[in-house]
C-alpha cells in the first residue's frame, strides 16, 4: 500500500479508501445488498491487512448501522490511532445547521463507538443554512477535539469557494478534501470544482470511481443483486449508456493489451488525474486485492488521451 497527506491536514491517508456503503442492516431499507456485521468485519479486516487506514462511511448509510458495523470492525482488529475514519453530516434533519451538526456528530461518536472523528463531511451543500452558521459549528467540533479535520463532498465550485472564503474571512477551519462524483464515465467537476481543488491543496477522495463496476467489466449490467436492484446507480449512469459503453470498452481493450484488469486501468486514471484516495466500494475480498494493484499501473499520455477522448458532456449528477 501506498500512502499521501489528506491535504493540509497532516493526516496519512493510504492511497485507497474503503468505502462502507456496503456495509449494514439490509432492513434499514437503504440497499438490498448491504453486508452483515460479520460479513462486514471480514470485508474490513482485510482491508487493514493489505495496509488500508482510510474508511469512509455517513451517518445516513444503513440507518446508521453502517457507522456501528464499522466502528465494531475496527475496535477489534486495530487500535484507534492506526486508522483513519470519516463520516458525513446532512441527510439528516436541520441538515448543515448548528444544531444539527451537533446533534449528528455526538450521534456518530456514539454508533461508531469512538471520541473522535478523523474526517468530517459535509454531504452535500445547504441552501437553506447561512453559510457562516455551518462554517461556524464545523470549527466548534474541530476545536472541541471531537473532529480532526473537514471535509466536502457533491457541490458546485462556486458553493465550495464561498464555503473556504468565508471560513478564511473568519478565521474558521477550512475543508481538506473533496469527495465528489468522479470517474471516467462523469468528468464535469473537471471544470471548475476540481481545479479550485488543485488550487487550494485540497485531497480530492471521489465516489464511485468504478462508475458502479461499469468500468469494471466489459458488460454495462452483472448478474448481482446490487445491479439488479441499486437504484442509484441506474439514475447515475444508464441514460447515457450508449455514449459511455464505447468508454468502457477502450478501458477494456487497454486492459487487455497491459495484461492487468479494468478496475486497474479505471483507478490508475484517478492516480494519474492527481486523486489522493478514490473510494472503492467492495463486498469481497478479491476486489479490493484487484483495486489495490492499480498502484503498480502507470499510464502513459498516449493512453490516458485514449480512453478519454470519446467523453461528452453530461448532466449534473451529484450535486444539488
């Protein structure tokens, strides 16, 4: 495994980040394919011994169970300090507002069984919340020693910048990381989010780098409960099908030709696009041991050109 600062924060994050959507109580009525505790520990354990730090999960995922799977995980292979843990603040009533931020980190400190959160992430942006009110109870949590470190994820630059600035006006703590949607299927965060990003330092961690495994496999649909009933990821992807398959089959194609696997040449894309740690989801092993040889793949100009140049622009998906 291979490792990087999160941004200005002086946190090590390793260069892969397990995503833990996967994770939690199939009852909670969020996904029919979420793993139970022990499915969920053996899925996280692994991860640990492949040297992966960096977990992400929310406080909406599973009702809450995904939280409280993961923090049991952790409790009971590796200590606290070893580990990097962030969740999100937004789904939730009140949304971005003082009290409701409050409210949702006491109540993630609590399900994730620790006294402290690493990484704080802001869901989403809030059009109803003064951006100073949010800015100001995210520094309050970071200077009670409950957070470590900020976070953003989804949003318009424009919405991004006014959140920085006015934490710099104020003096207030400022976002490390970016969370956004990202891969090589949806690039419109190209224009203007992730510049601002490179501009200011700050980690770019995105979601759903694998475009829901469709850049994983050279067929747009599997045969797995979760392609058969997430959702969220046919709203995300399959409108533009038929322009983003011709996508999908150049990376398989390149695949081929480097002798590595898809997922290898969809993640390399992110390491060589100036992603800190994309976020990969995974229900078995196999997958984060495939996700993980993508460190050792290096693409060339030539290539990188090659598989991005078919792109159109798409609509916004992802932030509000």
């Amino acid at each position: 495994m291979k490792y990087t600062k999160l941004g200005n924060s002086g946190i090590e994050i390793s260069r892969l980040c397990l995503g833990c959507m996967s994770f939690g109580d199939p009852a909670s009525k969020m996904h029919k394919w979420t793993l139970d505790p022990n499915e969920s520990e053996k899925i996280i354990k692994h991860a640990l011994d492949i040297g992966i730090n960096f977990f992400d999960t929310a406080n909406c995922y599973s009702a809450g169970t995904s939280e409280e799977y993961l923090g049991a995980a952790l409790k009971n292979n590796v200590s606290r300090d070893k580990v990097v843990i962030a969740t999100k603040v937004y789904f939730n009533e009140g949304k971005l507002s003082k009290d409701a931020i409050y409210r949702e980190v006491d109540l993630s400190l609590k399900r994730l069984g620790t006294d402290y959160i690493d990484l704080l992430i802001i869901h989403r942006f809030d059009y109803d919340t003064p951006i100073e009110e949010t800015m100001e109870a995210l520094h309050n949590v970071v200077t009670s020693g409950k957070v470590r470190a900020l976070g953003a994820s989804a949003m318009y630059g424009y919405q991004f910048n006014k959140m920085q600035y006015t934490a710099e006006k104020n003096n207030l703590t400022k976002f490390v990381s970016m969370q956004n949607h990202y891969n090589l299927l949806y690039r419109e965060d190209e224009r203007e989010l992730i510049p601002i990003c490179n501009e200011q330092n700050v980690a770019r961690t995105p979601y759903s780098p694998l475009a829901a495994g469709r850049l994983s496999r050279e067929n747009w649909s599997a045969d797995t409960l979760r392609s058969k009933t997430d959702v969220t990821a046919e709203g995300k992807y399959d409108s533009t099908k038929d322009a983003d398959i011709k996508i999908v089959k150049r990376v398989a194609e390149l695949a081929r030709q480097k002798d590595v696997t898809m997922t290898q040449i969809a993640l390399a894309w992110h390491f060589a696009k100036g992603v800190a740690s994309p976020i990969i989801g995974a229900t078995k092993e196999k997958y984060i041991d495939d996700a993980a040889e993508s460190l050792n793949v290096t693409l060339t100009d030539r290539e990188i050109k090659y598989i991005e140049e078919l792109y159109l622009p798409h609509k916004i998906v992802g932030a509000l």
